[in-house]
C-alpha cells in the first residue's frame, strides 16, 4: 500500500485506493444553499462566570446581614434598656446559666393578649419575642458571624481575581463541548 | 484492540502540533469570518458554510443514513450560527463544528433506538450509486476514528493534511487512522468481494 498516496495524495498513485475514490466519490457532498432565517442571529455573548461570582457575592452578603440583624434585635433592646438612665429595667440582661435553665413566667392573659388571639398576625407584630440566649448560643452566633464575615471576604476576593482574569476581550483556548 | 488506540489516537491533540501544522492563512481566514459572522454579515457564514461543508457532511455520512445527511448538515449549520457567540477561540471553528456534528450524530442514533432503526437503502438510482453506498456500509462496520478519516479522505477528496488542520486532529495521528483503517477496508472488501 502506497502510503503517501493515502496520505497527501502525492508520490505513485495506488490503483485500489484510486478506484475506491472513483467509486465513493458518488457520494460526495454537494453544496446546497444555506437557509438562515432572518430573524436568527448569533446570541450576545455573557460572561456567565462574572456573572455567578456576583450573584454569590450578594447571596451570601445577604445572608451575613439577616443572620446579623437577628441576632443583633435579640440583643441590643435588653443591653439598650439597661444602659438607659432612670430606666426602670433589670440592670442586667437575662441570661441563662446553662443550657438547661429555662425561666417559666406564667401570667394571666390582658385584654392585649385576647386581642391577639383573635389577630395572630397582629400578635406577632407587637409582642417582642421574648427570647433568653444561654452563654453557649452566644458564643456560636458570634463563631458564625465570624465565619460568615470570612466567607463574605473570601467571595470578594475570588470576585475581584476573576475580575483581573476575565480581563478585556481575553481569548480562551479551552472549548465547551457544544451540541 | 483497534478502537482503544483510534481513541487514544484521537485523545492525543498536542495544540502545539496543532498550531504547528495549521496554516496560517486557513487561520486568519476563518477568524476573519467568524467575526463577520458575529458582526451579522451572513455572506462571512456562508463562506464558512462552504469552507467546512464537505467536513460537516463526512463526519456525518460516516455516521447516520445517507438520507439523512443533508438535512443534519442544514441543522449544524444552523446551530452553529447560533450558538457562535460561544466559540472562544475562532481559529478552532473546524474542531468546534466537527464536535457539533459527532454530537448531533449520536443525538441522531439515540432517538432513532426510541421510535424506529433507520437503515439505508443500498439500491441506489443506478449501479456506481449502489455499489458506493455498499462499500460506505462496509466502511461504517470500522471503528470511529477510521471511518470518519476514511470517509474524507475517499468520499469527500480531502488529503491527510486538510483532515488534521480541519478536525484539530494531529496529523500523526490522522495518519494512524488512515493507514490501520484502509488496511482493515481492504480485509473486509477482500472477504466481501475482491473489489
């Protein structure tokens, strides 16, 4: 077998692979016009990895803030009212000991309350929850704000790396496999 | 024995080779025309139409039914131009549309298992017709990597060259294919018919 014949179809021309050609070449592609309609065109390109990092960016952001936010109400109203001069309040916020104290405050029901009953949704918006945090859940809440805020600065850095590599109009030489 | 080395053969695509056997005016003429096309002038699609036709359509004559080829090249193509915003690297248009193809070939095969098998007909219009589609049935029976190298090189006129820089194949490679699959053609022609 002439293997430059096969190859670039230069040097001795190999008869059987000739013939073969001869034969096979009936089956030859043959042009035909391509129909493109008028109202298709070659979508926008995005930069869907950008575009990701922000979203997660602002997800977790997001996410940081309420968790703060509801741990924060919890908090500031006893440590607001205690520190008020002439405040008539505890001076001290109620904190349980452990885990296991749990103060039961049993008091007969006011007018407000029956109200309540009847409205619950109102209910939920005028009664502050009454909510006693034990040292321990403390110390968690403030271990996962702190993990959050690291998790919230770790995006922005990945953000801004992908920022310095997306770059203007840089060519990528890896391709999606498309189809 | 054969398929895993034409897949390994296949899997070994050294862009250095690549860039090394690639013309560079076949280059710059298809990202001039890729960003025509992108630029919304449709002549500059319809040049790569033509350019990577012949590719598109023994990729899929290797493949699926003769009947069934020139509608899946239409289909490519204009898939192709949709989704062309998603092409990174416009000198790669070959290797891009070549994968598209292989792709909608196995799309092809996996419907036609769930509603009916489509075979072709091998009585052609006249004898030569006949006699070549019995021949492409022979060449479809060879692994891959042979029949798609074996089908441009015979049915579409393509050189070994012009099938490495177009599928993004290297040329080594496409010269493995071309040698072991003519080998095994000329085995099984010999059993089937002496040719």
């Amino acid at each position: 077998m002439n293997d430059d014949y096969l190859w670039d179809k230069s040097g001795e021309p190999d008869p059987e692979i000739q013939r073969l050609e001869q034969i096979l070449s009936t089956l030859r592609y043959q042009e035909k016009p391509l129909e493109l309609p008028e109202q298709i065109r070659p979508s926008r390109s995005t930069n869907h990895v950008f575009l990701l990092a922000i979203a997660a960016t602002v997800l977790i952001a997001l996410a940081a803030a309420g968790l703060w936010l509801t741990a924060h109400r919890n908090q500031v109203p006893q440590n607001h009212l205690a520190n008020a001069p002439g405040s008539n309040a505890t001076p001290e916020p109620k904190i349980a000991e452990g885990p296991t104290a749990k103060p039961k405050v049993v008091e007969p029901p006011t007018p407000g309350d029956r109200e309540n009953e009847r409205k619950p949704h109102l209910a939920k918006a005028r009664v502050p929850a009454k909510q006693v945090w034990t040292r321990k859940e403390q110390e968690e809440a403030l271990a996962a704000k702190q993990q959050l805020l690291l998790a919230l600065r770790l995006a922005s850095e990945k953000l801004n790396e992908v920022q310095r590599r997306a770059g203007p109009a840089t060519p990528v030489k890896n391709q999606h496999k498309v189809g | 024995m054969y398929e895993l080395e034409a897949t390994a053969d296949i899997l070994v695509m050294s862009t250095q080779a690549k860039a090394a056997e690639r013309s560079t005016t076949t280059e710059s003429i298809e990202v001039r025309l890729v960003r025509r096309a992108l630029e919304g002038d449709r002549d500059g699609f319809g040049q790569l139409y033509s350019l990577y036709g012949p590719l598109v359509h023994g990729i899929l004559l290797a493949r699926v039914p003769r009947s069934e080829v020139d509608d899946l090249v239409q289909d490519i193509f204009l898939h192709a131009f949709k989704k062309l915003n998603t092409l990174r690297d416009w000198a790669s248009f070959g290797p891009w549309i070549a994968m598209i193809a292989r792709n909608r070939a196995i799309d092809f095969h996996r419907r036609s298992r769930d509603t009916v098998e489509v075979t072709d007909d091998i009585r052609g219009t006249d004898e030569s017709s006949s006699r070549a589609t019995e021949i492409l049935e022979i060449v479809k029976t060879l692994p891959d990597a042979y029949r798609e190298t074996l089908v441009l090189r015979l049915v579409e006129g393509m050189t070994g060259p012009e099938i490495a820089t177009r599928t993004g194949l290297t040329p080594a490679s496409v010269r493995v294919n071309l040698h072991r699959g003519m080998k095994l053609l000329k085995e099984k022609l010999g059993l089937k018919e002496g040719l």
